[in-house]
C-alpha cells in the first residue's frame, strides 16, 4: 500500500547549483526506482538556517512530495545519512487533508478557471 510522504531536506552550502540539483536528483531516482511516485519537487534554494550547523549559517533547502511503500522510506533516510552533503533532512507521513492541502499548495489539483469578461 501506497503512503503519501513529504521529505525536506538542507544540503550543505558549497554546492554549487548543478551539484545541488544533482543531488536531489538522486534521492527523486531512488524513490522512482524503487517503485515511488513523485509528486512534487520544490527546490527552495540558500536559505539562512534557524542556527548554525557544522558551522554553517547557511543551506539549499528542497522538498520531495511522493507516494512511495513505508519500507522505502528507510533506505531514503538512510541514503540521507550516508550522503555527506546533507545536514539535516525530516520524513514526514501525510494524511489525507495534510496530502490535499500539500497538493493544492503545488497548484497540481487546483484547475484554472475560465475568466468571461461582463
């Protein structure tokens, strides 16, 4: 059965562009391969950090909405550990009204609306 998970993360600050969207790159094939769907992608970019880690001040901040199996979750959090350019990451399992609040917020179920002129 398929879970709706949010994954946000902060990367280390001496990445440059293209090294942090290969990154996230990476952790969006894991969950792909491993059967996930992904179903959102933010990149949020250098932001400063609410306080100092491994000395830094400051990180890119990137976001991963997917539906994905619960055992999957572990080897994502695992590869975050294991990966040296992230300083801290946070895996977070959605209800529904958290899933539908996240989708409209993605402006993915929200539809346009036809605009008439009177």
């Amino acid at each position: 059965m398929l879970n709706h998970y949010e994954a946000a993360f902060v990367l280390t600050p001496v990445l440059s562009e293209p090294q942090m969207k290969e990154a996230v790159d990476k952790f969006e094939k894991l969950l792909k391969d491993n059967g996930g769907t992904i179903v959102n992608r933010e990149e949020w970019g250098l932001r400063k950090l609410a306080y100092p880690i491994q000395g830094k001040t400051t990180g890119f901040y990137a976001l991963l909405q997917v539906d994905v199996e619960p055992a999957v979750v572990a080897t994502l959090e695992t590869e975050f550990r294991r990966d040296e350019r992230v300083l801290r990451f946070l895996t977070t399992r959605l209800d529904k009204y958290a899933y539908e609040y996240a989708a409209k917020r993605a402006h993915k179920s929200v539809e346009p609306k036809n605009v008439e002129e009177a």
